[in-house]
C-alpha cells in the first residue's frame, strides 16, 4: 500500500483521517504504540475502519496500540 503525505500510514486509512492523526502528532506506527485504540477514535475524523486498518499493520510489525488503562 502507498504511504500518505506527512505519515508513514497507508492509504486505505482515507485522507482525512491521515490528516487528522498528523495534525495531533502521530506520523509513524511507533507513536501508534504509545495511545489506546479507543483515544484515536475520540479524534475527529479517525474512526472504526482506520483503526482497525493500523492496528493490523501494527500487528504485522510485532506492535500493538497501548494498553487501554481506563477502569
């Protein structure tokens, strides 16, 4: 898959959605690694399909989304 301007993310995330993790700092998959899955989706226009999406290509690196903390 082609990488998106600014992030090392796919394309298939939408652009968007891209933009939008850009704009609040995480350009790579190791900044994916240090927040929840569920804090990316409290993000404005980052939703279901491109979480699920990096959280695959988290997986295929060895890598995971944080650790959800909340009780």
């Amino acid at each position: 898959m082609s990488e998106q301007p600014g992030s090392e993310f796919p394309r298939a995330i939408g652009k968007v959605a891209n933009r939008e993790l850009v704009a609040n700092g995480y350009t790579t998959y190791d900044s994916l690694t240090k927040v929840p899955a569920k804090a990316l989706l409290q993000i404005h226009g980052v939703g279901p399909k491109a979480v699920r999406i990096l959280g695959e290509e988290l997986a295929a690196q060895g890598k995971a989304y944080a650790a959800d903390t909340a009780c």
